[in-house]
C-alpha cells in the first residue's frame, strides 16, 4: 500500500478508502500520519516556522 506516502491530492479514491478502513483500526496510526503529513508540507513549503525552537 503506498498510498500512505502519497499526498492526499494524488491518491486514488481506493486507496483513500483503504487509508480510512485502516486508520479506523488504529487511530495512532491515523494521527502519526497526520504529524508526517504536516511535516512533509512544511519540507515542501521550505517553511520551518512550525518547528519548535
């Protein structure tokens, strides 16, 4: 399943499905990959000031 490194607007409407059904199960797993998502943005972004310190 690589849709969990996938950005969100570029993963197909299945593999959202599967991501929601899994995260559904794990909720940690659902909120770290909300934490790696917000990081990947800021790395895209080149933007550091969400960075603490």
């Amino acid at each position: 399943m690589n849709g969990i490194i996938t950005p969100p607007e570029r993963r197909h409407l299945e593999a959202q499905e599967q991501l929601q059904l899994l995260f559904s199960y794990c909720p940690e797993l659902a909120h770290v990959h909300e934490l790696i998502r917000q990081f990947a943005t800021m790395v895209d972004q080149r933007d550091a000031t969400g960075l603490p310190g």
